[in-house]
C-alpha cells in the first residue's frame, strides 16, 4: 500500500509534508504507516483517494502506475 503512496508522492511532486498539511492526515500517521506499524483506516485512504485522484483501491492493489490529478489548493 505504502509503495503506492510513494508512487503517487513522486507523480505529483508533493512531499508526505505537504500531503500531511494539504489532508489533515499526520505525518506521524504516514510515517507509522511508511514504517509498517499502522494500516491507515477507510477514512484516510478515501481523504487520500481525493487528494489525489485515485480510488481507494489504488492503495488496496498491488503497485501501479496512475495518471495523478492533485487538488491544487
């Protein structure tokens, strides 16, 4: 799931820091998650999912490739 996000951080151009102010999601929620200690809730994958264009099975799948469309704010 994470590799995902990761893909999606380098289409976009954002960093996790970014993302975290931009969302409302942690950084410490995203680097627990990063780590392996944290499988992000329903709720956070579908915030994500919007941010970035993408379902929430995107992060559900294995790795792939996605044509990112970021919410500019």
């Amino acid at each position: 799931m994470y590799d995902n996000f990761l893909s999606l951080l380098e289409q976009s151009g954002k960093t996790p820091y970014q993302v975290s102010k931009e969302t409302g999601i942690s950084t410490a929620t995203l680097s627990n998650w990063k780590q392996g200690n944290y499988k992000p809730k329903t709720d956070k994958l579908k915030i994500l999912a919007d941010y970035f264009g993408v379902t929430v099975d995107y992060f559900l799948q294995g790795n792939q490739k996605f044509n990112v469309a970021v919410v500019k704010k």
